[in-house]
C-alpha cells in the first residue's frame, strides 16, 4: 500500500474467490493505491534499503 511517497508492505486477509476476482477482507482501505504487478521491483528496493541500513 502507498503511504506518501513510499510503500508499505500491508498483509491482505482473502476471502472468496474465482477464476477472475479474490475478495479482500481486511487489510486495504477503499480508494487505496496499492501495487499488483512488478512489486518483485519495490520489494528489491525494500530489501536494498534494508542491508544498508544494517552497514
């Protein structure tokens, strides 16, 4: 999920799906940006800034 200018790992609780739609219990608010596809790209980032800060 979005936050300002950065992003934040949010766990999502599922509900009901099928061939096309998953429900989204609880975990992401209405009218939230979130990320679904190339997050493989924040998560390098987040796991960037992660190692840096443990130098």
């Amino acid at each position: 999920m979005k936050e300002g200018e950065e992003y934040e790992f949010t766990p999502l609780v599922l509900g009901r799906s099928d061939k096309y739609y998953i429900e989204v219990v609880d975990g992401l608010n209405k009218n939230s940006e979130y990320v679904n596809k190339n997050s493989y790209l924040i998560k390098a980032d987040i796991l960037k800034s992660e190692v840096e800060d443990d130098d």
